[in-house]
C-alpha cells in the first residue's frame, strides 16, 4: 500500500484506535468549484443583510447605524465566513459540503477555531495575484497534500469525504467459469498480489470487448492455464474469472477453514470492540 | 470459509453505520442519543478491525476501498471540531499576548520601523518643499487639504454613525492583508509598515505646513494612538510568520511557521479590536465638536492603556 501512495493522492492517517486508513486529497478541480459556490452564497448573503439591514433600520430613523451594520457584515462576511463555517461545522463550508471535501489536520484529527480561522485569513496572500490564486495553486502543486499557504501555515489539509456503495465480491453465473473453477488443482492458492490483480479484473471486465479481455487477460492467463495442465484452446478470460470463482467465493480447503476459524472475521464477534451481534432488521428500530 | 460468506456477515454492520454516518452527517447530531452514540462508536471500532485485517485476508480491493472511506466518514463524525474554547480567550489575551509581546523581537523590529521612518518622513515633508508629493500622489494630498479646510465644528458623527462601519472595513482589512502577506517570509508585513509609516509621516509632515493643520491634528489626534499600534502589531504578528520560515529555531521550516502561526493567531485578534476601538473613536469622538483638549486626554489615556497592557500585563514573571 505505501507502494501506491507515492504516486497516487492518497494520505495514510492513523487513528487512535491504532487504524491505518487513506483519504483522498481534494485537488484544486473539487477546491475551485466549492470556493465558487461559497463566494455565491457570500454575494448573495451580503446583498440581502444589506438590504435588511438599511431598511429595518431606517425605518427606525437610525440610517447611519444600519450602514454600519452593513458594512460590518461585509467585514464578517469577507474574512470570517469561512472560518467559523469550518470551525461550527466541522471543517466545511456549504461550498465544500456540496463537492463533498473537507478540511482536517494534517494528522487527520477536526480542525480547532485558531487553525480556521487562520487558514482563512491567509486566503489573502494565497489570492495573489490580485484573485487569481496563483500563489496558492503553486503552493499546492508543490505540496504532496495540495496544501496552499494559509493550510501550510494552520497545519490543516482537505480532503475527499465521498461515500462509496459497498461492493463485494461478484457472483459469476457463467456455467463455464464454474466448470473451468472445477478444474483448478484444489491445492492452488492465489498469492495476495494475485488475488488483487484479479479482482480487480473481474470487476471491470464487463466494460471490455472481447479481443481486449484476451489480450489483457493473456498476461495472467497464460502462466496460470501452462500451471494448470488445461488444453491450449482454454478461454484464458474465463480461465481467471474461474480463479476469482476459485479464490473468493468456492470454499477453501480443509486445513485453511480451520486457520480462517481463528482468523480475521471469526474472533470480532466476540471480541470487546465489537457490537452485539444484531440482525439487520433489528437495526431498524434503533434509527427511529 | 467464503469471502463471500465473510463479506455478507459483516455487510449488515457496515450498513448500519454507514446510515448512523447519513443521520449524523444531518446536523441533528445534538439530538443523538447515548443509545446510539454508544452503538455508533462500537460499529465504528469493528469496521476499524475489518479494515485493518481486509488486506491479511484478501478482500477485492474495491472493498477494501469502501472500508477506507467508511471508517474515514465515522472518523469525521467521532471526532468532530472543536470550534472555538471561548473560556480561554480571556487568558490568551490578557496573559499570553502581552507577555509574549513583551519581549518579541518582531514587534520592536516593526515598531521600530514603523515610528523611525515615520518621524523621518514626517521632518523631511515639514522641512522640505516637494518631499510629500514625492511620496503621496498629488490627488491625494489635494483630498486632504480640501477634507480639513472646514474647521471640525460638530457635524455629527459622520454618516450618522456609519463611519464606524466603514473604518473597521478598510482599516482592520488592511490590518489583516499586512499580516497575510507576512507570510512571503515577513517581506509583505515589512512592505506594508514601510509603506503606512511613509506615507502617514509624509501627510503629517505636510499637513503642519498647511494652514488647515489645525483641523487635521484636531482630527486625528484622538483615536491615532489605537490605529497606529493596530497596524504595527498587525505587521508584527505578520513578520512573526514569516521570519519563522528563515530562522527556524531547529524545526523544519513547515512545523516551524505552524508554530509561528498559532502563536500569532492571538495577536492579530488584539490588533482588530485595536481596530475595532479605535474606529469607534474615529467616528464618533474625531469629527465632534468636542474642545480639542478632551481629544487630547483621550489620546494620552489610549496611549496609557496600551502602556499598561504591553508593560505592565507582559512584564515577565517567574511562571
């Protein structure tokens, strides 16, 4: 994993339950469109206030109070908006809600008061020149964390909070990947590489035609189908789909369900982090 | 045992919690229950388990990801930001920043800057014809020849009180783009008080030589002793920033300046309510009709106050 860290936008953080886990990086195509949104709602915040405000109190025949007010509003609105939005709401502004990003510490804990207001402060030197951001997007692409000088200077990063839908493991239906899964020697055990290279075939060989799957295909396939002893004529697609079949999803063999007895999933049920064990329809009452 | 079998076993629970992340997530999280917060969490630690040993057991690598970004959507919920600690606010200002202002360098730097090109700028515009228009562009030194020819005779609080508005705008704004720009290693804070003491002293200088001197002193004179300390303590905390990216102190520059910048956090806050205070005065004390030597007490009494807090609240003691 720390292999593909270095070229990808991914940042490791460890949590105090002693977790390794990875956030994206938010780059500068989820950032710029989110402070566009804010800078809306700023506009459009300071136009109403503004027009509430002189009214309600030149009605009160206090007009000089009322552009006062307006005038601190836009004060607030200009260097203060973003940073109590991130410090009440969790290092988001609506802006950053909407493109689903968020900022944290470097150390991947929430962001106090001090850190946003100051990187929203130092939003001013990252502007330069004029509102063109220059400062802060060279900033960023220097940074492995995207980070422009105010989240430098406050020690914060933002990252990608997206959900993703759960994906398990795929079920195959093709009776001749079942067949081809009989075939392989029960013995065989994909090395962890293996199995992920796999996986990560099968789940997007669906969007391939058929001459590219035999020719991606090919590279895995070939060893495996000689390893095999299975005729040459052998679908060398199919052929790793069945070893998928054959790693994931077939049972295993007798001496691995007694180590997978002990192992990973087994002992949490019982062990003092993990919840009772409730069936899913009983969750429903406890949302209620 | 299956994968598959693995996977559908725990997929109930991941499910829960991603629905406890969506509730949370809606901002009524005030309104969670212990019951649930207590479920939450637990559901939280065991995904954190299946997270930890997915990769061990060979999980796909697209569940492998969903496990990534659900235990980082629970971690953002259970850790949630601290907002502002208001309780401490009051030590900070009163007991941390004047004694870290005490005895930091950055701010005599800037004070000394600020005040010795000011007289500078002030005695050559005073003494020399033609020095202030060098200095200032010609509009604006005809703006305020024309802006003090009246005698300040009461006309109210400009605008009504509006002014105040605008003074904190423009004069607290710059106060904080002087520290931003600290930040090019304490090079735009320079600028920005070399900039301010040149330009000010060079006004003042001129102003004395005119015959409306009278009323521009009349004018500034009560609220000068906040403004100007706001924008060299702005400078300051600037220069703070980017002086920590030179001199270290050991750290890497990066942890370097994050320390320099917390710290400086806290000043810059004491220079906008300087801000604050001394717009207040601007518009509502300045303009008035009030006899020149109530301005003057003001003033002498601002600059007490300040003596107080920076002398007497940051004198060192043994902690």
């Amino acid at each position: 994993m720390s292999d593909s860290s270095a070229l990808d936008t991914a940042v490791e953080i460890i949590t105090p339950e002693n977790i390794a886990f990875r956030y994206r990086v938010a780059g500068p195509f989820r950032r710029l469109p989110a402070y566009l949104i804010d800078f809306g709602i700023r506009l459009t915040a300071w136009m109403i206030t503004s027009v509430a405000v002189m009214i309600a109190f030149s009605s009160l025949g206090l007009p000089g109070f009322g552009l006062a007010a307006t005038l601190i509003i836009i004060f607030a609105l200009t260097w203060l908006y973003g940073g109590l939005f991130e410090a009440l709401w969790n290092g988001q502004t609506p802006g950053k809600r909407l493109m689903n990003i968020r900022v944290l510490t470097v150390e991947g804990r929430p962001i106090n008061g001090w850190q946003a207001v100051l990187r929203n402060v130092l939003r001013a030197a990252d502007m330069m020149p004029l509102m063109f951001y220059l400062v802060g997007f060279l900033s960023a692409m220097l940074t492995p964390r995207f980070q422009r000088l105010g989240d430098l200077a406050a020690g914060t990063m933002v990252v990608v909070e997206e959900p993703k839908w759960f994906q398990g493991v795929i079920r195959l239906r093709e009776a001749e990947v079942v067949r081809l899964a009989g075939q392989i020697p029960p013995g065989f055990q994909a090395s962890r590489t293996t199995a992920r290279a796999l996986a990560a075939y099968v789940q997007r060989r669906p969007q391939f035609s058929a001459p590219r799957r035999a020719e991606i295909a090919g590279h895995l396939g070939r060893p495996l189908r000689r390893q095999f002893n299975l005729p040459p004529e052998t679908n060398l697609d199919l052929l790793l789909a069945a070893v998928y079949h054959h790693t994931f999803v077939t049972d295993r063999r007798e001496e691995e369900r007694v180590v997978a007895a002990g192992s990973p999933f087994a002992p949490i049920a019982t062990s003092p982090f993990a919840p009772p064990s409730e069936p899913a329809d009983q969750a429903a009452p406890v949302e209620s | 045992m299956r994968v598959s079998e693995l996977l559908e076993s725990r997929r109930a629970q991941w499910r829960e919690l991603e629905e406890l992340c969506v509730k949370m997530e809606g901002g009524s999280r005030r309104k969670v229950e212990a019951k649930t917060a207590i479920r939450f969490s637990s559901l939280y630690r065991s995904a954190c388990a299946d997270l930890a040993l997915a990769t061990a057991y060979q999980l796909p690598p697209e569940t492998t990801d969903y496990l990534h970004r659900l235990v980082g959507r629970a971690h953002n919920q259970l850790y949630r930001s601290r907002s502002f600690q208001a309780a401490t606010w009051g030590r900070q200002l009163l007991v941390d920043v004047p004694r870290r202002l005490f005895g930091d360098n950055y701010l005599r730097l800037a004070f000394g800057v600020f005040w010795g090109v000011f007289l500078l700028s002030m005695i050559m515009a005073y003494r020399v014809p033609g020095f202030a228009e060098q200095v200032v562009p010609r509009e604006m030194i005809l703006q305020m020849e024309e802006m003090y020819s009246e005698p300040i005779e009461g006309s109210g609080p400009g605008l009504g009180g509006g002014m105040v508005g605008f003074y904190v705008m423009h004069n607290a704004g710059i106060g904080l783009r002087c520290f931003a720009f600290g930040i090019f290693f304490g090079v735009g804070g320079l600028y920005a008080v070399l900039y301010n003491a040149a330009t000010l002293g060079s006004v003042f200088g001129y102003m004395a030589t005119t015959p409306q001197s009278d009323n521009f002193f009349h004018f500034v004179t009560a609220h000068g002793p906040f403004e100007l300390t706001a924008v060299v303590l702005a400078a300051a905390a600037g220069m703070r920033m980017g002086f920590s990216l030179v001199d270290t102190r050991g750290l890497p520059r990066i942890a370097s300046l994050r320390q320099a910048a917390q710290q400086a956090v806290p000043i810059i806050a004491v220079a906008v309510i300087l801000f604050g205070m001394a717009a207040v005065i601007e518009t509502f004390l300045s303009p008035s009709a009030a006899p020149y030597w109530i301005k003057a007490v003001v003033s002498v009494v601002s600059a007490g106050l300040l003596t107080f807090y920076f002398v007497v609240l940051g004198y060192p003691r043994g902690a």
